[in-house]
C-alpha cells in the first residue's frame, strides 16, 4: 500500500449516504472486525489520529495490485462514511480536505475512540 504523492491525487468519489452494514466505525459492527489491521489501536492510529482517508472496504476490489492508486484517482470505491461520521461524533475537523465532512449519527456511529476500543476488545 504504497502512498501516493500529493500531485498523483485526485479526489476519491464521495461516501455512501450511510455508513455500511459492515463498517467497523457501526455501533452494531462485528467486534474486533477490522479488515487486515492487527488491533482496534493500530486501526484508530492510523484512520483517527493518522487521518488517513479510509475506503469503504465494500466498495474496494483488495484483489487489484492497483487498488489504492485507482481509489485515490476516483476510479474504484467509495470513501467511508463510517470514517467521516465518527469525525463529526467526536468533534474532530479533518485536517485534510480528503475527509469527507458528515453530519453527525450517534446512533449508529460511535462517537469516542473509547467506545470503539471498547466494542473492537482494543488497548
């Protein structure tokens, strides 16, 4: 998952209007589901704090050596939802302009890293 340089980007496609049934920001996702990330902290270190803008896993074709290159240009996938509401539940302005911003959904969406960690079995 090598990054892309600032002048290689484009603007991935927007998100979904709602957060996937499997995203794992969902209040009711499967515990400790977190796509290939080793621990729930090591997910939240890198989509949280690390700001990386996380693809909705249900729009990516992970099989295609070239996925993060034509998820970034527009050409695969969607940007999470999940991501950008659990932004907005927690205040959080992205610092980047690649995150979405969203209204935010308590409901659905946690709203604190904590809660995340707490569901996932996280540090």
């Amino acid at each position: 998952m090598g990054s892309l340089k600032l002048a290689e980007r484009t603007v991935p496609r927007p998100p979904c209007k709602k957060p996937c049934k499997s995203c794992p920001f969902r209040r009711d996702a499967m515990p400790g589901y977190l796509g290939s990330y080793g621990s729930p902290g090591e997910f939240l270190e890198v989509h949280y704090a690390g700001e990386t803008l996380n693809p909705c896993h249900e729009s990516i074709d992970y099989d295609d050596p070239d996925w993060r290159a034509k998820f970034m240009g527009g050409k695969m996938g969607r940007a999470c939802k999940g991501q950008s509401v659990f932004f907005a539940n927690s205040l959080k302005l992205p610092k980047h302009g690649e995150v979405v911003k969203s209204e935010r959904d308590r409901e659905a969406v946690f709203s604190w890293p904590a809660e995340f960690l707490a569901h996932h079995g996280g540090e």
